[in-house]
C-alpha cells in the first residue's frame, strides 16, 4: 500500500506532510484515535503512553509514534493537545489531524471507515518504511506486544542464520 503524503497538522498547529515528514524511512507505530472517544482511544492513549517510557532514548531517535484523528472535523490541534497531556505525550509521539475530505484517503486504506466519530476497531501498525517491513495489530494490547512488534520489523534480516 502507497501511504498517501497529505497535509496534515500536529498537537502543536505544525504543518507536516504525513509520509514525507512522519514514516519516510523511519519506524513507526500507527494508531487511529478521536479526543472524544472514551473506551477504546483511552486504552490506546495509556498503552501508547506505556509504550514511550518502555521505548526510553529509542522515542523520536529510532521510533516514532503517530496517533491519528478519525475525527479530523471536531480534532483540531488544541484538542489534540489537550488530549495528548492525559497521556504525557513526548516529543517523538505526534498526535495528527488534516482536512477531513483529505484525511478520507488516509482513513479508508487503512480503517477501512471514512473520518468521522462513532464505533471503530482500535487498530495499530507498526512499520519500518526503510525496509518495508509492516505488521498490524487490532484490538487494545500490552506495550510490551507493540514493543516486541517494533524489534520484529527493525530485526536485522541481512544477518547470518544459525
């Protein structure tokens, strides 16, 4: 799958390109989310905040995190930001939202549902763009499986088997 490079902005009003500035050539753990949901997005909120403290110097270095809004008509950057203090977002885990006719080209490939709020499956991905390497997870998870997924894609597979 292309991931789609469109215009989106992050917790803090940045204007950032989504593949060229977030993935391009980088490990990622991909979430989807909206700041008024509050079941499953409050459950990937604490395991993504779990997940940053268990990374330690590998978040922002060699791992990135992006939560995604499906909810890119009511999740402006404030609300972003407001809902990433909850979970003691650090730099390294970016929460972003776009235009929600552009946002629909992200969503659809990905959640296979158009932007918007209401039931969705808490669906994570976890990727290294370098070599191509991507694995899923749906459903809210341990930190320690999402951890474990991001050393199965960033695995050194030119290395000698035994």
């Amino acid at each position: 799958m292309k991931i789609p490079d469109l215009d989106v902005r992050d917790q803090d009003g940045r204007k950032l390109r989504f593949y060229s500035d977030l993935i391009k050539d980088k490990v990622v753990v991909l979430s989807f989310f909206y700041t008024s949901c509050t079941y499953s997005c409050t459950m990937q909120g604490q395991t993504f905040s779990k997940l940053q403290t268990l990374l330690g110097d590998r978040l922002g270095k060699s791992v990135f995190l992006i939560s995604v809004s499906t909810d890119p008509a009511k999740d402006d950057p404030a609300q972003l930001k407001s809902w990433g203090k909850r979970y003691d977002v650090q730099s390294g885990w970016t929460l972003v939202t776009g235009n929600p006719a552009e946002m629909n080209r992200l969503l659809l490939p990905f959640t296979g549902e158009p932007a918007g709020s209401g039931m969705h499956l808490p669906s994570t991905f976890i990727g290294n763009d370098r070599t191509g390497v991507w694995t899923s997870a749906s459903g809210v998870f341990d930190p320690q499986v999402l951890l474990n997924a991001v050393d199965f894609v960033t695995r050194d597979t030119s290395a000698s088997r035994h």
